[in-house]
C-alpha cells in the first residue's frame, strides 16, 4: 500500500491522546472557575493539580493498554489485563492522588469523602474513555492490517501470474526457432549454420530477466531475429522502420516485437510470388505499431496465438496498459509506451527534494 500503516501503540501516540483528553476535560472545569467570582489561587492550583494527575493516569492507562496489546497475547487475556489492570490503576491512582490534595493542598469546602468520591468519579470516566477510544484504535489497526495482508496477496498473485506468463513465452520462442533451424537443415547447410550463430545472440536477450527493456534494445533485438528470418526466406520477408528519435529511451515489454514479427510469419505466406512486408513504426500517442500486409496461410500453425495472448496479459498485470489490435487491409498491433518506470520517477523525486533542501 501506498499509505503508512496505521500505528497507534506507541508512547508518542500515548502523550498526545493524553494530552489532548486533558485538556479537553480540564477545559470544562476551566469553564467552571470563569463564572466562579472567587477564581483565586486556591483554585488556580488545584486545577494545575488535576491537569497533571490526569495527564498522567491518561498516559499510564494508554501505555498499559498499547504494551498489552503489542504483545500479541490471546483476546481473551488481553482483555482481562486491559480492563482488570486500568481499573486497579484507575481507583489506585485516583485514592492516592485524592489523599494527597486533602493533606497537601489548600482546602476546599467541601467533605472529604465527597471529595474523594467525585474524584473517584472522574477517573471512572477517563477510564472509560481509554478503554472505549483503545478497543477503536485496535479495530482500525486490526482492519487496515487485514487490508494490507489482503493487498500484499493480490500483488503476490499478480506477481505469479505475470512470472508463469512469461516462463510460457521462452519455450514458444525456442519452439519456432528450432521449426526455423529445421527447414533449412538440408536445403541450405550453410544457411543453418549461419542461422545456429545468430540465434545464440538473441537467446542471450530472450532468456534475460529483465521485466522492462528500452525501445532501442528491443529494436536492435528484432532487427537481429529478423536477420534469422531472412536467412530462411530471403527478399521475400522485409521489415521497414520508421521510429522517432525520442521514443528509443522509453520503455517496452522484452520480446515484444520480435513476438508479433513472428505471428506474422506464422500466419502469412511467405513466397516469391507473396512478400510479407512489416512496418514498425512509432506514433505520436507514444505507442509502437506493428502492421503486415494479410495474405492468410490456407493451415495455420499450431500454438499460434499465444504470444500475443500473453503479451496482452502480461501488459495489463504489469502496466494496467491495453493493446489495440486492428485488422482492416492490414494487421496492426499497437503497443504502449512507457515514458517513465515508477523507480525512475521516484529517483527524479528524490532528487528534486534533495536540490531543494540544498537551497
């Protein structure tokens, strides 16, 4: 998840909801002495007294409460300690704390057991509320923690997914090269032999594991597996480019284009009377398009299809990104772009805070 999670069980988070319960309730009482006429120093001391005491009973309940429950301990004995342990802190602190106003404090008129009572009665409340606002803040964290789980599932399955996808890529591609190798071993041996050293180059890209390559380097790749083509057919197979300059630093899928050059092979003839001819072109809605002529095989091979079903896939896992497949006169295919990958844009980021700071 792109947010923080949600950690209210520590001690800074304890100090600031006892802070600010505190004053919340102290305001009240501060409302109290403001229509009292007698606002003297009696009063004025007493109120710092009672500010101070439930700042701390707060803080002491909140910090047994998040320790307890950080301890990963059984529902059922955490909410014995959580209840049980603050209300023994609650009426301990509160006698002790009601004990020493009556012997240390300048005296109030009133009783001394109605003193202790109301007292009594207060801390009640503020432990109420620690207990109401803790058993919150547990839930939340219990939610966004199961939220979080769930997230880090779908990210791991989309992760499988796009890993078993890819792993069906590689043998498709080794399969047709070796059909490749296949038609020309006895009709031209030196063509094969050729073709043996070549493909040893563009299997060092194909078996990469790279999820991401530059648009440049999945040209020079498909220009290579195109070199392997034109050994098997000749002039018959041609492949025209047409790229702008700028889009060579953006982001592709590996083995995407070879990938659709080899559908069209698979599915078109291919003779001297049928030239297939490929254009591979960028457009100004940074996208790469793949277009051949049509000129369909009365059989076609088995498997195909595939690659470009995965492609697809693999581009909606990774990227959140459609193809566009068009079939008029021509066959066309169009790739996205990527412009920016999210850790060369996070690097910019950091980069351009850290200037900034600099200033």
């Amino acid at each position: 998840m792109k947010n923080r999670v949600f950690q209210p069980f520590t001690s800074a988070s304890a100090i600031r909801l006892s802070l600010t319960i505190t004053i919340f309730l102290n305001a009240l009482m501060l409302l109290g002495y403001v229509y009292n006429t007698d606002f003297g120093w009696t009063n004025r001391v007493r109120l710092f007294y009672t500010f101070l005491t439930d700042f701390v009973l707060l803080y002491l309940l909140y910090m047994l409460n998040f320790k307890t429950i950080l301890q990963n301990w059984k529902k059922s004995t955490m909410m014995w300690i959580i209840c049980g342990g603050s209300l023994v802190i609650s009426i301990t602190f509160s006698l002790i704390i009601s004990n020493f106003a009556i012997n240390f404090l300048p005296a109030v008129p009133f009783p001394e057991n109605l003193q202790i009572l109301s007292n009594l009665f207060k801390d009640i409340i503020v432990y109420i509320i620690v207990l109401l606002s803790t058993f919150l803040f547990a839930s939340l964290a219990e939610r966004q923690k199961a939220l979080l789980e769930n997230e880090q599932l779908i990210v791991e399955n989309i992760r499988i997914r796009y890993e078993v996808l890819k792993n069906q890529v590689d043998p498709h591609f080794l399969f047709n090269s070796l059909n490749t190798l296949d038609g020309l071993i006895g009709v031209d041996n030196d063509k094969a032999h050729e073709f043996v050293q070549n493909i040893s180059s563009v299997f060092r890209y194909a078996i990469g594991n790279k999820e991401i390559m530059h648009l440049d380097e999945e040209l020079d790749f498909t220009e290579a597996y195109a070199s392997l083509m034109k050994i098997r057919y000749g002039e018959n197979f041609q492949i025209r480019y047409n790229i702008e300059e700028k889009y060579r630093k953006y982001f592709i899928m590996p083995i995407s284009l070879q990938l659709l050059v080899e559908n069209a092979i698979k599915h078109n003839v291919i003779s001297n009377k049928h030239s297939l001819i490929i254009t591979i072109e960028t457009t100004p809605n940074d996208t790469i398009r793949v277009l051949n002529n049509i000129q369909p095989k009365s059989e076609v091979e088995a498997g195909t299809g595939i690659g470009l079903a995965n492609l697809t896939e693999r581009y909606k896992l990774l990227f959140q990104k459609e193809l566009s497949i068009t079939q008029t006169d021509v066959f066309c295919v169009e790739i996205p772009l990527i412009k920016e990958l999210e850790t060369t844009k996070s690097q910019k980021q950091s980069t351009n805070e850290s200037r900034y700071c600099r200033r």
